[in-house]
C-alpha cells in the first residue's frame, strides 16, 4: 500500500506541478477564504481512480468529493492538495496527502511535498521516512528555544476554542511560531525534527491522517489539546515531539 501511495501521489504531484502559475479556475466553498481549483479536482480523481483500480474492495474519503464506501475495513484519506490558498497565491507550499486507516488505526501515510519533490512516508511499526531516510522529531524540551508552527482554519472568524488567543500566548513564549498554510506539511516538520511542535483547531481527517502517524513513527505524540489520544476524526491536533507536549497542553487544554 505504501508504495502504491507513494506513487499516486507523485503522479498527482506532477499535475499541481504543471498547474501551478496557470489560470486557475476558482470556485468558493463555505465562505471566500476557502476555495476550491479546478486542479484540485484533478487530483483527486486521479487518485481515486487509481485506488478504486488497485483496491476495488476499499473505502475512499477524501475532501472534494466526500466518503465512498468499501466492503472491506481498509479506508483511503486524501487530501488531493493541501495549501490551496498557498497553490492558488502563487506560494509553493503545498502537498498531496493520502492515508489508509484500517478500522480506527492508521497504517500507512504518504505526503508528498510536491515543490521540494520531498515524500514523508511511514508505515506502521517501520519509522517514518523522508525520500527513504529514516527521520526523527527533535530532542529539544524548551519552549524557549523551540520553532513551532500553527494554522487557522476557514472558519477563524468566529474564533473556535479561542485560537486567536491561544496563538498569542504561545507566541510570546516561543523562539518563534510559523503559518505555513499546509497542515500536512506542518505535520512532516514536527516529524523530521524542524518543528518542535504544530497544533490546530478544526483540522479535517484528510489534513491530518498521513501527518499523525508521519510524527508518532518518527518518536512524537500527537493528541488533543488536553493530551488523550484521539483518532484522525477528532478535530483539535496537538504533534509534538513527546518533550514539548505537555508544556504546549498546559496552554492549550485551558
Ligand atoms: C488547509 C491547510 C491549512 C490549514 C487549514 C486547512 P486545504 O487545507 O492545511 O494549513 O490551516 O485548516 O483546511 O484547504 O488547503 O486543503
Ligand atoms: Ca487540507
Ligand atoms: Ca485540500
């Protein structure tokens, strides 16, 4: 599955490689800060496609078309591209993502970092890896001395669990708080030990499939903000790598 995973999204890369810069066609989806590209769509056909060819019996969730369902306990999580509003800006920092879960657990997740031509790829139980290089999360426990990243998610003006709040707190604690605009990148960070540690409220289950299990393969934690485990449904994502954790569940569990 991990090689199959790999491959699609390379492919799919390739297409939002071509389409970036071009004209794109745009549409709205719950207000105007979220959209939608007519190369996002292109994505995700391409790889439903192929799933549906490689595992007919297996299940489909992936963000622009909704859940199709499989006969089997196999599900497919894809986010067909991660950073549209990056993408459609003309900033490179975006990527495909695709995860499998077997009933809750997640057992393979690819994310393909498509303008470094960068693959994190992790299977359950065998590390995480960049490009075929084992990765590990960072061994830095102070906040002080810790990068971080965050994201807001559509719906930030209505402020969900205070996240304005929360990311004023934290900036004013830590060496310094980035906003790359692709959550599934922001995950491969924390796993590859540039990140200390990344949270979000109001995540979706393909941002964060391949990511969680990217980040606790290479030595972290990813939680709520209280610190319990969750699964890729739960909506508020704390990964750190394991010595930050509970300083950053201090602030945001609150
Ligand atoms: C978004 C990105 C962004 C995060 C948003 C996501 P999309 O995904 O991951 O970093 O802050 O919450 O919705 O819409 O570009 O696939
Ligand atoms: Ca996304
Ligand atoms: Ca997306």
């Amino acid at each position: 599955m991990i090689e199959k995973a790999v491959f699609i999204s390379r492919i799919a890369g390739n297409i939002i490689r071509e389409g970036f810069g071009k004209n794109l066609q745009i549409e709205f989806k719950t207000n105007k800060a979220n959209i939608v590209t007519d190369i996002d769509k292109k994505s995700e056909n391409i790889i439903k496609n192929f799933i549906r060819k490689e595992f007919p019996t297996h299940g489909i969730l992936a963000e622009e078309s909704g859940h199709e369902k499989g006969s089997s306990e196999f599900i497919w999580v894809i986010d067909p591209l991660d950073g549209t509003t990056n993408f459609a800006h003309g900033l490179p920092i975006f990527s495909v993502s695709i995860g499998v879960i077997k009933g809750k657990e997640i057992i393979c997740g690819v994310v393909y970092d498509v303008m470094r031509d960068e693959v994190y790829s992790a299977e359950k139980g065998s590390g995480s890896h960049l490009n075929s290089k084992r990765i590990k999360v960072s061994s830095n426990s102070q906040i002080e001395e810790s990068l971080l990243v965050t994201g807001f998610p559509y719906n930030i003006s209505e402020n969900p669990d205070n996240a304005i709040e929360k990311f004023s707190t934290i900036i004013k604690k830590a060496r310094g708080v980035r906003r790359l605009g692709s959550a599934a990148i922001d995950f491969c960070y924390v796993a590859s030990g540039v990140f200390e540690g990344f949270w979000e409220v109001d995540l979706n289950p393909w941002d964060a499939c391949a990511g969680k299990l990217l980040v606790e393969e290479a030595g972290g934690k990813v939680t709520n903000f209280a610190g319990e485990n969750i699964d890729i449904y739960s909506r508020q994502f704390l990964a750190g790598n394991g010595k930050i954790n509970s300083i950053l569940e201090n602030i945001l569990g609150k």
